[in-house]
C-alpha cells in the first residue's frame, strides 16, 4: 500500500488531537513563525503553542494575542484550560505563568500539566 504525505487539514488534527479551536498561525516575512491554539480532547480543552526562529521579535505580541485568544474563548465557554511544559521551550514555565497557567501535579506524557481557569 503507497503512502504520500500532505498538509493536514483540520479533520486530520482532528482524528488526532480531538477538536481544535481557534489554532491561530504567527506569519513574519510569509514564513510561519509560531502557532497555537485549542484543542479539545476528554472533555478538556487543551492549550498548544509553538515556535520556530524569527519569532523572537514579535514575542510581545504574540503573548498577547495567545492571551486574548484565551481570555475570548473563555468568554463563550465554561472551561478550565490545559498545558504541558516542554522540555525542548526552556521559557514555557515563564510563558505559562504570563498567561494564567498554575502547575499540578499532574503529568502527561512525562510533562508536566498546568491550568488555567477560564
């Protein structure tokens, strides 16, 4: 059976990580350089957010609109939302702590969980 490879679409996130919200893309000199979003998996809304070179001048900004995509979402929705620190994003406690994250004592995947009251 051949396999090909092809961007995913939003189906494809779907089958994989649950529902996704609001997955937002940080374009600088049209090249993707962050993106986050929701995904909701369990009955629970998960919060994602990653970021390549380039990004670093615009990191204020992007913050900022992390944060308001979760402040609107919060708006429409009762829900507690979740992260999980990285490893390889040093600067993920700092950022999660910025944007209303506590951490638990839960772990996924070896990563510890955090939440954030909508």
């Amino acid at each position: 059976m051949p396999c090909s490879i092809r961007p995913a679409t939003a189906a494809d996130v779907a089958l994989f990580y649950g529902t996704s919200h609001d997955v937002q893309v940080a374009v600088v000199d049209g090249r993707p350089v962050a993106i986050g979003g929701l995904v909701e998996e369990d009955g629970r809304l998960w919060a994602f957010f990653n970021v390549r070179d380039g990004a670093d001048a615009h990191s204020v900004r992007i913050v900022r609109l992390l944060h308001r995509g979760l402040s609107r979402t919060a708006e429409v929705r009762d829900t507690v939302f979740v992260a999980c620190d990285a490893a390889q994003f040093p600067q993920a406690p700092r950022l999660l702590r910025l944007l209303g994250f506590t951490p638990t004592s839960e772990t996924r995947n070896g990563l510890k969980v955090w939440k954030c009251p909508g």
